[in-house]
C-alpha cells in the first residue's frame, strides 16, 4: 500500500516536473527568422539633379535581414538591403550602389483575416533607417548619406512549418538634403526608392510562430 503511495507520488511529481519543463521550453524558444530575398528597384525621378535620370526599373535589389516575434503577431526585424540602379539611356552615363539598413516593427494580421486561405499570410512592417548612396565611375567622389523611414507589405506562401516564400513590396522614403553647390548630384541621388522582391524566410531557432 505505502510502495502503491510512493509510486503513485513520484508519477505525479514526474508529471508536474514534464509539464514544468514544457512551459519553460516553449516560453524560453526564440522566435528567429532569417530572410533572403531578390527584385528590383525603382528610384524617384525627383532624387536627382537636372540633366540625371535613371532607368525606372533596375537590378538588382538584394535584401537580407534577421526577424524576431515577441509576440503571434508583434515582432522586430533589422535588415540590409543594396540596390544598384544606371543611367537612362538620354542621361549622362552613372551607376549607382544605394545601401540601407533599418530597424522595422514587423505585424502579422493574418490570424485576423479569416478569408486568406490556408498557407497565405500576410506582414507589414515598417521602420526607419540610414541609407548610403555610393556613385561609381566619373562621379564617385558625390557619396552622400541620410535617415530614411521604410515601410512594406510581404506575402507569405508557407511551403513548411519552418519554411516560406515571399514577395515583397516596399518604399523608402529618404531625408537627403538639397545638394549645394548642384556639382555634387550629379550621378548621385538624394531620393525615395521603391523595392519588389522575391525571397524565402525560414525559422532559425524553433518553430512557435511560424
């Protein structure tokens, strides 16, 4: 009977101590995610000098960041993205390298949209950064930087618990000041810049708001 009660005690702290150690592991499970994604670009005509225009579509764009969830919904995100755009073709010749780095909120609502079907998802985010704009060739002594503020839309296609692919819309609104004397834009840019991408995201650490 005692051996029966110590038996019947050890199961139950046992249980307890298996359901302990679940809640922790699942609190304690980072929710990370990698992105990696590839597309084009679209710069404003307004973020170049007069006599400058570049092609209103270029190659390529290439982004790169790394996300976390705190919440189902609510997350962070820090990426990188470069951008190369040229000449069009009755502007003077210039290739440009514009690189950023931002700091984004990141929302999923998808939970709230019940007629999206099953493996579609949707993300904005939205957040601001530094852009670096790097002119090559006769005019690279023009490098300029500023703050900019970005903000976007992702469309998730899940092909895994773990794994997704995606398009992505974005714009980057930048806060460059007017060049003085006008010489320095000249094959460089101060300008807004619209992205569309194609990429995967992937769950680096754990799998809780895939």
């Amino acid at each position: 009977m005692i051996l029966n009660l110590i038996t019947q005690k050890q199961k139950l702290a046992l249980l307890v101590l298996l359901i302990s150690v679940s809640a922790f592991a699942q609190k304690s499970t980072n929710k990370w995610k990698a992105q990696v994604a590839l597309g084009v670009n679209s710069p404003s005509a307004s973020g170049f000098v007069e006599g400058f225009e570049s092609k209103s579509i270029n190659f390529p764009t290439v982004n790169a960041g790394i996300q976390h969830m705190f919440k189902r919904q609510f997350g962070a995100k820090l990426d990188f993205g470069f951008n190369r755009f040229s000449n069009e073709d009755n502007s003077p010749e210039f290739k440009i390298n514009y690189t950023r780095i931002n700091a984004q909120f990141v929302y999923d609502p998808t939970e709230d949209l019940g007629f999206l079907p099953q493996r579609i998802g949707l993300v904005a985010h939205a957040g601001p950064g530094y852009s670096f704009v790097k002119p090559l060739g006769d005019f690279s002594d023009n490098n300029v930087s500023f703050l900019n503020v970005m903000g976007g839309l992702e469309i998730h296609y899940g092909i895994s618990q773990r794994m997704s692919v995606y398009t992505d819309v974005s714009y980057i609104l930048g806060f460059g000041s007017d060049f003085d004397p006008i010489t320095e834009g000249f094959g460089s840019f101060n300008g807004n810049l619209m992205t569309i991408t194609f990429g995967i995201t992937f769950s680096i650490s754990g799998c809780r708001y895939c």
